[in-house]
C-alpha cells in the first residue's frame, strides 16, 4: 500500500494528509497572526498588528469557506409537490 492510498485527503489541494491541513489552517489563520499581532503591539504598532490579525483571521475563514464549505451540497429535497390531501 503507497502511502498515497493510506491518506486521508482533506479539502485543501496540498500533499499532505486531513488533519495536517486543519492544523495549517489554524496556525496560518490563527495562531501565527495572534503571534505577529503580540510582537507588533509592544513594539508600539497597536493599529497594525491588530489590522494584521483581522486580515489574517478573514483570510482564514475565506479559506474553510472556498474549500470547505463551498462544495458542500446545502439544498433540501427537491421534491417540491403540494403535500397529500385528506
């Protein structure tokens, strides 16, 4: 068995398996900004470390939406019939 059909392919197009991916989304959205946002605010860039956070924290939920949520079949029946009389 090649390790390609062991994978468990996640929803982003990367080679790596599902649950790498949600860490990278998580650290590239979340932590590294929070990080980058820490570092900008004591050296007194308030404003930009939080602009840099929001950007990032977007982008990161523009990602789960486009790759995640996007191809997701979010319809009812189509069954559109008037229900049976009595």
């Amino acid at each position: 068995m090649s390790s390609d059909e062991s994978r468990d392919d996640g929803p982003l197009p990367l080679p790596v398996s599902r649950n790498v991916q949600i860490v990278l989304v998580v650290a590239f959205a979340v932590v590294l900004p929070g990080i980058v946002d820490g570092y900008l605010s004591q050296a007194g860039f308030e404003v930009l470390g939080a602009a840099v956070w929001v950007v990032s924290y977007i982008g990161g939920a523009l990602v789960v939406w486009y790759y995640v949520l996007r191809p997701m079949e979010l319809v009812g029946e189509s069954d559109h019939s008037p229900p049976p009389e009595k």
